[in-house]
C-alpha cells in the first residue's frame, strides 16, 4: 500500500507540473511537496496498520 500511495504522490506531482505552475498558482517545486505528502501518508499508513491500531 505504502508503495502504491508512493506512485500516487509521484504522479500527482507530475500532474500539477503538466497542468503548469502558474495557472494552478503553484511555486516552483510546490509539485515535489506534493509528491512529498504523499510519501509521508505512506509511511504512517504502514507504520500504523504494522502496529495494529
């Protein structure tokens, strides 16, 4: 899951750099952060279902 929400966030990023920067008023690596987010959601969803709570 963790991988698959990895990927996500990577295609994600790579999306709002194709929809450009500028019309979505975003700064120049704001698509990294958003590649960024959803790798940090991956590794709390796997340390969180890992812990069984």
């Amino acid at each position: 899951m963790a991988e698959k929400l990895a990927v996500m966030g990577s295609s994600a990023g790579g999306h709002l750099y194709e929809e450009g920067r500028h019309g979505l008023g975003l700064a120049e690596g704001e698509e990294n952060r958003v590649a960024r987010w959803f790798e940090l959601a991956a590794v709390f969803l796997e340390k969180h279902l890992a812990s069984g709570s």
